[in-house]
C-alpha cells in the first residue's frame, strides 16, 4: 500500500505495524442545524476539538480510487439503527452541505483512544439522501445513505465559447476565425490547414 499524503508519523507507524493495527474512519456531515461527528467504533473519540461519537459498524463506505478526470468523484456512506426520528433527517434539504471523511488507528478493537492524527481521505459534499427502511425478522431497520460528490458534475458548468470577437480583442489583427460565425447556421465545415 502506498500513500502519498502527509501522515502523522505515528499514524503511519501502526499502519505499518507488521502485526496488524486497528482501522477506525472518522465521518464528518454538516448537517443542517446539527452538524455529525461520528466514528466507526464504540465510545467517544476527542478529536480536533470535537467529540465524535461511535456508531459501530457503518452499514456501507463507498470511496473512489485516486484516479483523476474530469468527472466528480463520488463516495456513499449508509448508516443503519435509525428510529422513527430518521423522517426528521429525510425532511431537511442538506444537498451541498460539506462532508469529510477520515482514516486513523487506534490503540484497541472497539477502542476510542486515537494513534497520531486521523488524515482525509475524502472531501466532497452531500449529492442527496435515500432512505434505506427494511423490513427484517424483528420489524424494520431503518437507515439513510449519504451520496457523497467531490465537486460539481461536469454538465453542472456552462461549456467554454470563443467567438471571432473574443479572438480579435486579445489579439489585434488575427482574423483566422473571422468565417466561425457563419459554420452553425449554415453548417460549413472548416478545415484547419495541416
């Protein structure tokens, strides 16, 4: 495994511990009116001047890779052992609102007692929620999924325009695309000289 970010060295030094270490990933949602620090174990964890509360198991973390383009870069994060209070959650429009999600180590399974620093590994905003009610031997789990987004999807931005205008008034004289304007109602193809 090969990460190129800055890591705490401790961190990095039970990450590397050839004996195994213990993977704890911190989610932070700013959720409108009640921002949402929590963790992937038991207890309290006392971190950046926040108590993130344990959640246990996340239900599903979906993470991209570290490929790059142009596309937004998506992650999903689910978490189930909602109550009836999950409608409350459904009813508030967070899209847009910031996400982070972090990976760290501690010192213990199940523990809440941090090795060096958490480091991001996703930084995006919230793209939407779906409710995730399903009925089991008992009743009924209730969960929500936070689609997560790194940026704006591409169709979201207006295409680039250069016009002959555009052209002339960076630089005066040039008057290669002076025909341009024509080629969309007439549909002309220009072909650009070898």
């Amino acid at each position: 495994m090969v990460i190129a970010r800055d890591i705490h060295p401790d961190t990095l030094a039970a990450i590397g511990n050839k004996a195994g270490f213990f993977p704890i990933m911190l989610f932070f949602v700013d959720w409108p009116g009640d921002p949402l620090h929590a963790h992937t174990n038991r207890g309290t964890v006392t971190w950046g001047g926040e108590d993130w509360t344990g959640v246990g198991k996340v239900a599903g973390l979906s993470l991209p890779g570290d490929g790059t383009g142009m596309a937004a870069q998506e992650a999903s994060l689910s978490l189930l052992g909602f109550g009836d209070e999950l409608d409350d959650y459904l009813d508030v429009d967070a899209r847009d609102r910031d996400a982070v999600i972090y990976f760290g180590a501690v010192t213990a399974r199940d523990g809440a007692t941090l090795v060096g620093e958490p480091f991001p590994v996703f930084t995006g905003t919230i793209n939407g929620l779906r409710d995730l009610t399903e009925a089991n031997a008992v009743g009924r789990a209730r969960g929500v999924q936070v689609p997560l987004s790194s940026g704006p999807s591409q169709r979201a931005r207006s295409t680039a325009f250069h016009s002959f205008e555009d052209q002339a008034a960076n630089f005066l004289g040039d008057t290669a695309g002076r025909l341009l304007i024509n080629t969309d109602r007439e549909g002309i193809r220009l072909r650009w000289p070898a």
